[in-house]
C-alpha cells in the first residue's frame, strides 16, 4: 500500500485490511476518532508507539503529555504542522521515503 491508497481509503472511510495497530491509530485519526486512536497506541510498547502516542497528545494540546511521549519515542517535538507531521507518520509506517 502507498499513501495514496492510504489517503484513498481515509475518503470512502473504509478502513483496509490487514492494517498494523500503527496504521490503523493513524487512519481513525484521521477520520476524526481521536479517541480510538489514542486506545490503540496507549499500551503497546516500544519507540512507534510512542511516537504517535505524542503525536496525538499534541493534536489534543496537551504538550506536557507530548513532550514525555516524543522523550519516550527519542524523538524532539517537531516544528512542523500537525498535518506535516501526520503524512510522514503515515509514510514512515508505511514504510516510504
């Protein structure tokens, strides 16, 4: 799967199989679920976990939050918009460039 067909299936909403937890925190995100999201990364171990774990606690506003999770990825709080940091998410679980 590239980001297109990720991006792709985010429209129809219609979620594609076989997606990683990774994945699939990232799609309900994306749909407007925060909620499902946050469940699906807060208790899995290990840096992507928390990678997106701290992505989504600084979608919500909570930077202290954030800022433990990005610590926990090993990763400094990007400059960039959430919508920025979000694609290179997808595309680093994805596996692309």
């Amino acid at each position: 799967m590239d980001i297109q067909q990720f991006n792709d299936s985010i429209e129809k909403k219609e979620m594609p199989k076989g997606l990683s937890l990774l994945l699939q925190a990232l799609w309900h995100d994306a749909n407007g679920d925060w909620q499902k999201a946050h469940e699906l990364v807060d208790g899995p171990e290990g840096k992507a976990f928390a990678r997106i774990h701290a992505y989504l606690h600084r979608k919500e506003g909570d930077l202290w939050n954030a800022d433990y999770w990005y610590k926990r990825a090993g990763e400094p709080r990007p400059s960039i918009n959430l919508t920025e940091e979000w694609e290179i998410l997808v595309r680093r679980m994805l596996a692309l460039p």
